[in-house]
C-alpha cells in the first residue's frame, strides 16, 4: 500500500471511529466495527484494532529478564528501542506452542510505548461492520477476560468462523503486565 493511500486509509478510519460510540475503556461494549488484524493463538483466531500495529516482524529470540513472569520473554531493539516482548499464547493461557517460520511478533503501540506480542501467525486484515460483532459474553469475576470487546463473525464462502476481538491496550496496560505506569 502505497504512502498516500495508507494516509487516507487511516484517516477514513479515524473519521469512522470519532463518528461516535463510547470512549475507549468505558465498560465492555461491543465494538463499532472497524479494521482489524488477525492473528492465531493455537486453533483460536483473534482480532485487534489494525491501527494499534506499528509493524509485523518475523520471530528471533530476545534476550531474557531476571525474575520476568513466564509471559515476557525479554526484550529486542528494535532500531535503536528498547522493546519488551510478550507471549500472548502464555499470557492467555494457551497451550505453548514451538517457535517456527510462521510465529511472529506484531509489534504494537500501546499508549506511547512499542511492546511486541509473540502469536502462532498473521491471518489477515479484516473490516467488520458493527452487524458483524456480538458483545463479549459476561463471565464470573474468576476468569480475566476484560481485553475482550465481542466475537466477529466472518464469513468465508458457506462456512463462518468466530473471531475473538480484543482490546490489546488494555491487555498490555493492565497492572498485572507491569509494561505501563497504572494511575
């Protein structure tokens, strides 16, 4: 995608996204639809918001951190930043998975600050309409699963298939990740 159509893709989008709806972070309400990235964590497909990805990059071991949790595998640099790198699949829970040529590192901007997430693979880039995602279903206060806005549903040919979207800054920005500053 060239310069300019980049440009005035994001700012379609943006105008798309101010057009109305609730600040970000204000109780779990279904998104409003959008682009998203698509990645996949073991057999499960999950989306985030496409304008929070600064970069896809191919896997290479980072250097470790004394007394990380498990989740965070260390940190690159990454043209002269410093970046930290997490394992989504960890993070969530996920069986682990072996590294491989397809395991790559989405790297993110998260309220100012690169941090890179570590997913089986990149699917696609997806534009769902608001008709097309359902609200999070609720859970008991036992299970963390506050990043999550709704299910996309995504059609391909006749059959359908569920997209887990979720809300990466707020997974990234939560106290238990210890990345951002919490006020």
């Amino acid at each position: 995608m060239d310069m300019i159509t980049e440009a005035t893709h994001v700012a379609r989008h943006e105008a798309a996204r101010a057009g109305g709806g609730a600040a970000p972070g204000a109780g779990r309400q279904t998104p409003q639809g959008g682009e998203f990235l698509t990645f996949r964590l073991g057999a499960e497909e999950y989306g985030i918001d496409i304008l929070r990805v600064q970069e896809i990059r191919s896997y290479e071991a980072p250097t470790r951190i004394a007394n990380a949790p498990a989740f965070i595998k260390g940190v690159v640099n990454l043209r002269g930043v410093i970046v930290p790198i997490i394992d989504l699949r960890l993070k969530l829970g996920c069986e682990s998975a072996e590294y491989n040529g397809f395991t790559v590192v989405i790297v993110l901007n998260v309220k100012g600050r690169v941090v890179g997430a570590v997913v089986d693979s990149v699917s696609d880039v997806l534009e769902l309409g608001r008709d097309h995602i359902k609200p999070a279903p609720e859970f008991s206060s036992s299970i963390e699963a506050d990043f999550i806005t709704g299910i996309g549903s995504v059609k391909s040919g006749d059959a359908e298939r569920m997209l887990i979207l979720m809300d990466i800054e707020a997974l990234m920005s939560s106290a238990e990740m210890g990345l951002m500053n919490v006020a």
